[in-house]
C-alpha cells in the first residue's frame, strides 16, 4: 500500500469515528412530554364554599384569590379573642396608672370612721367593766363589750391595710401579671386571625388553574382538594435519560426542545435529573431504548411568550458539553 493512499483513508476513518463519537449521534435526542408541577390546594377548615374567583383554564399569580369558605363561626371567635383582649389591655393600663385618688380618699375615710368605732368600743367597755365591779351586771354584759371592742379593732386593721395598699399602688409582680395576660390574647387573637385567613385559597405560586373539585354552596372535609394548580409561567419537558448519557447530563446541560406543532425549536436547559434509575415507560421507548434503565430529568424551557399545553409530545436534543446558563 502506497503511504500517500494510506493517510488520506485513515484520516476519512478517523473523522467518521469522531462524528460518530460526537455529541449529535442520535443517542441525545429523547423524547418526552410536556408536563407541570402539580400543586393541590386543599381545605383548611370544613365551610361552605361561598364564592370562586377564578375559572378552569385561567393563569393566575401568586398571591391572587381562588376560593372563599364561608366566616361566619370564625368571625364570632375572632370578635370574642378581640374583645377579650381589649379587657386585659385596660386592666394592664389600670394597674400602671395606679389606684383613684377617689378610692384613696374613700379608704382613708373608712379609716377614721374606725378608729371612732374604736374608740367608742373601748369606752363602752370600760363602762361595762365599772359596772361589773361594783356587781351591778352580769358577765355577759362585760363579756359583749369585749367581743365588740375586739371586732372594731380588728375592722380597723383591716381598713389601715387596705389604706397601705392603695397608698403603696401596683407592685412588680401585678404588673408583670397583667403584661402575660395581655401577651396570650394578643396570641389568641392572632391565632385566630389566621385561621380567619385560611378560609380564603390563594394561589400560592404563579401558574395555571387545572381543575376546581368543588362548587359554591358544597361543603368540602378537612384536608381534601378544592382546586389543582399547574404552577410555573412555562410547563417543562419531561424526557428520560439512557443509562449511557447520564455520566454527560446534569443541572444547566443545554438543551433543545422541538414541540409538536412547532416549526422552530426552542433553547432551554436541564433542570434536574433523578438519582434513581427506572425502566423507560411505553410512550418514550425507541427501538434503542427498549430494555433500558433511564433516568427521569426535567428540562426548562426558555420561552417568555404564551403559556404552552401541557401533555403535548417534545423531542429534546440534549448539548452535550455545553451549558445553557
């Protein structure tokens, strides 16, 4: 064999076996279908649906209402935990400003009027006595006046602690009381309030609504569906990855995505890959895939334009080696 023969062949060899080995040789390009994360929005509390503000089919934004649930029993605890709370606010105002100059003035009062009853008593009994001495009354007598002077000085021990009491005012301990009490309803209320929120559905992320489970009027149970929402501006596309490509596919892999009824492909990239493999479904088979483990991955689509259906069937042309960030 000549060597100007030989060269020019091995060269024709080596470049089939290079584009036979290059990232376009049919391996990368899977199929799949559009798909969107499903998001269901479930009933918090067991009421009547009283309203629904959006229709099937509608792009919604985050934040935006979905449904209304009748209020009316959580409006009543919410007004009882804010009138309760208003109370304990006015005690603890009550307690910081101290006692009436009214009350002290009254107590002060009561002071002086026993200690006259005091007095009285204590002369009364030192009649009784007198006259017990001279033999001139019974025990008895003598006895009661002792009772009722002991009664009256009691009264105004009573009275003179209470006067100290007003006069000295709130002590640290009622205070701090009166500032948990008014911490608790402050937590009832809030509390309360959320749940009052949670009669309204709203749309947690932007997205699309799929389905709404239940009519105004129907009662749905706790924990159980009322709408299902298709979040994201775009659907992504689902394709699974031969077991040969996985070591060559991760997060930000470039991609394009030819969608049926679409002329043009549109850029996008790999947004996430699973960990585990599983057996290729029917509807992605090839004739080369057959038999083969893959690996499921979604792939984002770049595309700020109208939302695109999903369930519709997509061919993805994964860049092997180039990033789409």
């Amino acid at each position: 064999m000549k060597p100007g023969i030989a060269l020019p062949a091995l060269a024709i060899i080596s470049a089939a076996f290079m584009a036979g080995c290059g990232p376009d040789n049919g391996n990368n390009h899977l199929v799949g279908q559009l798909e969107s994360d499903r998001i269901e929005l479930t009933a918090e509390v067991s009421e009547p649906i009283v309203e629904r503000t959006v229709v099937e089919g509608q792009a919604v934004s985050a934040g935006q209402v979905i449904l209304r649930q009748n209020t009316a029993r959580v409006q009543s605890r919410l007004d009882e935990a804010q009138a309760t709370l208003q109370q304990s606010r006015a005690r603890y105002d009550e307690l910081v400003r101290g006692p009436r100059r009214e009350l002290i003035l009254a107590a002060q009062a009561s002071v002086r009027g026993a200690q006259k009853e005091l007095a009285f008593r204590e002369t009364d009994l030192s009649r009784a006595e007198e006259v017990f001495a001279r033999q001139l009354a019974s025990p008895e007598l003598r006895d009661r006046a002792v009772v009722a002077r002991d009664s009256a000085k009691a009264n105004l021990e009573n009275l003179e602690a209470r006067l100290d009491e007003l006069l000295t005012g709130t002590t640290a301990e009622e205070l701090r009381q009166a500032e948990e009490a008014v911490r608790q309803a402050e937590a009832r209320a809030r509390s309360v309030q959320i749940d009052l929120d949670r009669h309204t559905t709203l749309a947690p992320v932007n997205g699309v609504i799929d389905s709404l489970l239940f009519e105004p009027g129907e009662r749905p149970v706790t924990g159980q569906p009322m709408a299902i929402l298709l979040s994201g501006e775009q659907p992504y596309a689902r394709i699974y990855v031969p077991e040969s490509l996985r070591v060559q596919v991760g997060p930000g892999t470039a991609a394009r995505i030819y969608i049926d009824g679409r002329e043009e492909a549109l850029p996008g990239h790999v947004r996430w890959v699973s960990s585990e493999s599983a057996f290729t479904p029917y509807f992605a088979l090839t004739e080369r895939d057959r038999g083969r483990l893959s690996y499921v991955a979604k792939v984002d689509i770049e595309y700020d334009s109208e939302r695109l259906p999903d369930g519709v069937p997509v061919e993805v042309l994964l860049l092997l080696g180039e990033s789409g960030e």
